[in-house]
C-alpha cells in the first residue's frame, strides 16, 4: 500500500492536538518508507491521522467567521518580525506570532461574554489584543475591559490595531507587571464579570488567589484560564514537563481543590479552563 500524506503544516504546533497530528505526519512518512507494514496497519494510521488533522479545520470552517479588525489584527501580528523585536530589545520578552488568541478560541470567548451579559472584563496578558478585541466586540456600549500587558511595544500595537475597530474604544490598557495591576485594581475596590488569563504561567496561582481574595471577581463571576492544557505537559509523567508544564499542572491542581469555585477544562485548542466563583 502507497501512503501519500498531505504536506504538513508548516506552522509550528503548540496544542496537544497540534502536536499529535504533527507525531501522526512523521509516523505516516515512516510507515510509507516500510515495506514490511500490514496494508491494515497503514490504512489505521492512515485513518487516525485523517480524524485528528481534520478536528480543528472543521471546527474553524463551521464557526462564526472572525469581524474584519480580527482578521486584520491577525494578519498583522503574523507578519510581524517579533525574533528581530526582542534581538533590538524593543520587547521585554521573546514573543512569537503562536502566542496568538486566534478565530476559535476568539469567538469562543466572545460567546461567553454573550452568555454571561458581562459589562465589565479584565484580561491579564493581552498579546497583541486578539482576544481582547474579541470580547469586546460583545459587550454592550457601555461596557468596558482593562486590559493587563507588561510589554510597551505589544501594547503600543494593540492599541494601534484597537482604533480599526469601533470597539476598540472598550478597551483600557494597563501597562506593568499583572501582579501590580491586579492589586492596584483590588485597592480601588474594582470588580469584574468575566477575567480571562493568559500571561506568565508561573504567576497563575498568584492570579487565581489574588482575584478570589481581594473579591476581583464577585459570586456568580467566571474567570477563563488559558493554556490549562500546554501541549499535554500537565497529564504526561512530570519528567516531561517544562517549568510552565509543571506550573500549570499546579494550578489545574489547586483550582480542582478550592471550595470557593467550580470548574471545567474543555479541551479547546492548549486548554481553556472555565471557572465560576460560587
């Protein structure tokens, strides 16, 4: 039997199913170099690669198309050179385009701020303000999100990108470190609807407690975790995790045993945890 798998995509894999797709592509090349392989055996590897490649391309086919401003805001954070950035030491951080909320998870979170009828949203960790735009294009017009970044530049060019949207008037950037923000936001008495996290992963649990214990976020208030997954580190064996693998499986650890909230890991693109404080 002659296997001809598809060209692999070329974009680096940072999701679990990214990962074993890119694992079933090599296996793929292998079993079509292999003369000994049962023509069932290639046809079975055949068909699992053929259902995990084809999951998220669906998934994204079938979904509510991203607004014009996401597209654009995309595009524009794909094309830019963010390795040069850091080398100029323009960024604080090594970023890269991966880092990106994208269409899924983007819409994803923008029915969640439909569903919940939120006015008010904080995100920690913005990027270049995919999400951010997201799930501000959901709010009514009065409603606002504060918006956590520790980079000046990334800011700089989501703010730029935010004035191509109607809805980008939403949006309030908060440049400084998260915990700084956080607490500065705890002393002024702020509370907020939805939260959604997405910055350092060491600092999650830091996150966490710091907006049940400073009443961030109030009874009945959702919080939305990303990367709750990380390319399967925190189920693998823990020799298999990285520093932010083992981090993560801590928090997914603490939030499973804290009374205050109640919780579920769907497992939408790295892991999107979504969290109701009770």
């Amino acid at each position: 039997m002659t296997i001809a798998p598809q060209k692999e995509n070329t974009a680096r894999p940072v999701t679990p199913l990214g990962i074993l797709v890119q694992q079933l592509q090599h296996i793929l090349e292998l079993v079509a170099k292999e003369q000994n392989i049962s023509l069932e055996v290639a046809a079975k590897i055949q068909q699992v690669w053929q259902l995990a490649a084809g999951i998220d391309p669906y998934i994204e086919a079938v979904s509510t198309e991203e607004s014009a401003a996401l597209a654009a805001l995309a595009k524009k954070t794909c094309a830019e050179p963010w390795e040069k950035r850091f080398s100029d030491q323009e960024t604080v951080r090594q970023l890269e385009q991966e880092m990106l909320s994208g269409h899924l998870e983007g819409q994803t979170l923008k029915m969640f701020v439909h569903m919940t009828k939120a006015k008010s949203i904080l995100e920690v960790g913005m990027f270049t303000g995919y999400s951010a735009l997201a799930m501000a294009e959901a709010l009514p017009e009065d409603g606002r999100l504060v918006a956590c970044e520790v980079d000046r530049y990334v800011a700089d060019f989501a703010i730029d990108c935010f004035q191509a949207s109607p809805h980008g008037r939403k949006i309030s950037v908060e440049v400084a470190p998260a915990m700084e923000t956080l607490q500065k936001l705890a002393d002024g008495k702020e509370s907020f609807d939805l939260v959604f996290i997405d910055a350092d992963k060491k600092e999650y649990v830091d996150y966490f407690h710091l907006l049940l214990n400073a009443d961030l976020v109030p009874s009945g208030g959702f919080i939305c975790v990303d990367n709750t997954l990380l390319q399967g580190q925190p189920y693998l064996p823990p020799d298999q995790r990285t520093p932010n693998g083992e981090a993560i499986a801590q928090f997914n650890r603490i939030v499973a045993a804290d009374p205050r909230v109640e919780q579920v890991l769907l497992p939408l693109r790295d892991g999107l945890t979504i969290i109701r404080r009770i």
